[in-house]
C-alpha cells in the first residue's frame, strides 16, 4: 500500500493557490494537514475566508486553517485584487459556516513537524512570512520537513511587479531573504518555470468537468478569463509548484545559493543568484506533458 504523503499548505488564497489547494485535495494517498493562511494576494480575513469556504464547499471541512500573518516584515501588502479580482476568487463561494482553528499558523505549523519530523510537505504558495516567523520562533523546526516547495522569485527572468521581482518575494522580500538563507533544502519554482504551463481561453472555456473540484476549478479558470476580454493565457504558477511537491520530476532543477534584494528601490524583491551548488534547487526546464498529464488526472483540465 502506498504510504500517505502528509502536506501542510502555506497559501492566500488567490485564483492559482485555490487550484494547487484542489490539486491536492484530489490526490490520492495524499492528506492535507491543514491550510495556514497569509496575506498577500488578498488580505488575510479575506483569504482566510476563502480558504475555509473551499474546504466547506468541497466536502473537506474537516482540514484546519489557521491564520498567520496579516503584515509582512516590513511595511504593508500590496494585495493584487486586479489579478485575482476583489475578493480572491472570480467564483462566487458561499460564506462558510466553519471557522478556523484557534492555533496560530506558526505553532500549527511547529506542531505538526515535531509531531510528524521527516512526513510532512510545506507547500508555500504566498509571501513566506510566516515560515520566517516559524524559523525565527522555532529554529531548526522548518528542517523537520520532509520537503519545502516554495513558489517565488524571477531567477534569470523578467519579474510581475517590477522588471526584476515577483510578487511573492516583493511582498516580503526580508521574510523571503531569511528563509532562503536559512541553508534548509527548498524547491523553488519561480516565474521562469510557471511560464512554460499555461491554458488558453478557449482550452479554459471548453473545460466542463463533472467531478466536483475539478468543476470547480474549471469555473474559478473561466471566471478569471471572464473578467478581462484581454486576457489570453493564464499561467499555472501555483498549481505547478503544488505539482512539482507531488511529482519532483515534472522539473529540472539547479542547485544554488540565492539572495533576496531587501534595499528599498528598483532591487526590491530581486532574486540573485550568489553561487553554485547551494542549499536552493531552482526549477527550469519544466516537463509540461507530465504536469498536465497530472492536472488532468487530478482535476480533468486539459491544458495548452
């Protein structure tokens, strides 16, 4: 029997982090420990909402959530309500009656890994404050992990905020510096990867699945492109890094050591690359047949 692969899910909810929180959802021999939220896409009530009414309307109420960050390190979030529209999710959820669990994000989280040292999965689909809060309040506790699977950064490629950043990293660049330079061994996937797996309008429009996430996701994809007449692809950024956590081969990768630009300016958020051989496995070329071979098995999206 194939042995269950626990994850925790660090997201914010955010059209691509509800299709990887679905991903995982429809995995097989795979429990979600639970969803730890994080401002970022949206703000953290709204995320938090969103990621409760999802486990509520999916059947999987029994997942916990916990809040954690509402700030970054320093300043504010910027929120990205053009991307993702005003609430996060361009479906219409009905308010969820569950509520989250009464545990802050970093003490679940530091519970479970000690509970579970070398079993659990972090997923981390937001701004990575609160797994610097978790190393900063419990050092060595993120090495407990059985993987980190970060999705962020613009290593070598254009960034989505500004010319060098991504807006994970921009949002926290000092939270994403500390992690990364914390020498625990990560998979980062960033918008150079993301890039290579997409879906077009029509591919989205024609999607019309019958099982219930995969109906769902399918309705948050077309919702997205609904939104704006202009849009013509939509990148799979989440849902590849929830699938590089589930199938490692779907990438290449290149061991390095990286540094996060935390000086305010035009180098806020940057990604650089300061040596070789480092504790960060960057993801690069991306084996689209197998992602999408496995986001249509999950969830029945075919892509483009």
């Amino acid at each position: 029997m194939t042995p269950v692969r626990r994850i925790i899910i660090d997201t914010d909810p955010g059209v691509d982090d509800a299709i990887a929180i679905l991903m995982a959802l429809a995995a097989p021999q795979v429990e979600v420990v639970g969803l730890t939220t994080v401002g970022g896409n949206v703000s953290l009530a709204q995320g938090t909402r969103n990621a409760l009414a999802l486990l509520e309307f999916t059947g999987a109420s029994q997942v916990p959530v916990s809040r954690g960050a509402s700030r970054p390190r320093r300043g504010k979030y910027l929120y990205s309500h053009e991307f993702h529209g005003k609430t996060g999710l361009t479906r219409r959820m009905p308010a969820p009656s569950i509520r989250e669990c009464g545990e802050p994000a970093v003490e679940f989280m530091a519970g479970r890994l000690e509970q579970h040292p070398r079993e659990i999965d972090l997923v981390a689909l937001g701004p990575l404050t609160n797994l610097a809060r978790l190393h900063r309040r419990y050092p060595g506790v993120l090495a407990k992990g059985r993987s980190v699977t970060v999705m962020g950064g613009a290593v070598g490629a254009p960034g989505n905020v500004t010319p060098h950043a991504e807006f994970n990293f921009y949002s926290d660049p000092v939270a994403a510096r500390e992690v990364l330079e914390t020498g625990v061994p990560m998979t980062l996937v960033d918008l150079g990867a993301c890039r290579q797996v997409w879906i077009s309008r029509e591919d989205a429009a024609a999607s019309h699945e019958e099982g219930p996430l995969g109906r769902l996701a399918a309705e948050i994809l077309q919702g997205w492109f609904e939104q704006d007449p202009r849009r013509d692809r939509f990148e799979f950024y989440d849902p590849l890094t929830m699938a590089v956590c589930l199938d490692p081969d779907i990438v290449g990768s290149q061991p390095v050591t990286l540094e996060v630009g935390t000086e305010q300016g035009s180098r806020w958020g940057e990604s650089r690359v300061t040596g070789e051989g480092g504790p960060v496995s960057v993801a690069d070329e991306v084996d689209a047949p197998r992602f999408f071979a496995l986001l249509e098995t999950l969830l029945g999206i075919k892509g483009s």
